[in-house]
C-alpha cells in the first residue's frame, strides 16, 4: 500500500504545485507559448469537472468526490489484495479528484492550464495535472476490468466445451 499512497501524494503534490505556478506567474485568462502549434500554458478558472464537463456543479462534484473517499475507505483493507494496474488507477483517480478539490474547496473552481493546439487537439479543452491523473487512472481501471472480462470470458468458454 506504500505505492498506493506515495502515488495518491505525489499526483496532490505536483498538481498544487502546477497550479501555485501558474497562480504566481501567468495572468487569468492569459498564457505563454510553449512550443508553437503544440503547447501553451495558459491559465483559466473551469467551474466543472475535468476537460469542463459538468460546469457550474461544484456541489455535486464535491459531493461526488467525497463519495469516492468514503468508499475508498470503506474497501480499504480489499485494495492491497488487487492488481497492480487496479491500484495504480485507483491512487492516479483519488489523486486527482483530490486536487481539484482543494481548488473547489479554496476557490470555488478549478484551476486548468494545459493548453494542447496540435490537431487532433486544436479545440481540446483547456485541463490541469488532476484532469490527466482521473483519466490516465479510469483508463487503467478499464483496461483491468476488460482483462478480467477476457478471463472470465475465457475460463466460462473452456468450461462448456470441457463439460
């Protein structure tokens, strides 16, 4: 479970960081280029979730988060028994619900500043190091599940033709 929690903080740390940066140095609403055509920074405050779905529904989001966490704690003596790649997307996910969190929490909004502008990403929203732990984390946590599907699928097929 080291890796579990070390991952969990890490993901907070660099995100809370990021977004004092970004905070600090560049004006709302406005940014720098990075690389040309590729990668701008540029800082907006986003009042939805991640990628700006959900806009304007900090008290449910919050209350979805807080959801999260008490389940967490509810199976927490399960999750040291599960796959690796389970627990990576789990502590990438709560890591980034966490971040945005904080930013809901302190400011009523989240603070996203990775601006993608190469195509296919021209009109991607604008999104923050939370946002790319939630999904990295649901993408691992799909791609368990859909495995344990193969398998299961498997292990059922073998059964009927062997009986």
């Amino acid at each position: 479970m080291l890796g579990f929690h070390l991952l969990f903080l890490l993901v907070i740390l660099l995100d809370q960081s990021t977004k004092y940066f970004v905070q600090r140095f560049l004006p709302l609403n406005g940014g720098i280029t990075v690389l040309p055509g590729v990668l701008s920074l540029t800082y907006i405050n986003n009042p939805g979730a991640a990628f700006g779905i959900l806009p304007y529904k900090t008290v449910l989001l919050v209350v979805l988060t807080f959801l999260l966490f008490f389940l967490v704690f509810l199976f927490r003596n399960r999750i040291p028994r599960q796959p690796s790649f389970l627990r990576w997307g789990l502590a990438l996910g709560l890591g980034g619900a966490t971040g945005n969190l904080i930013d809901r929490l302190r400011f009523g909004s989240v603070i996203d500043f990775i601006d993608l502008r190469f195509w296919p990403m021209k009109n991607f929203p604008i999104f923050n190091i939370a946002d790319l732990a939630i999904s990295c984390g649901v993408l691992l946590i799909l791609w368990y599940l859909r495995k344990q599907e193969q398998t299961t699928g498997d292990e059922e097929k073998a059964i009927e033709q062997g009986g």
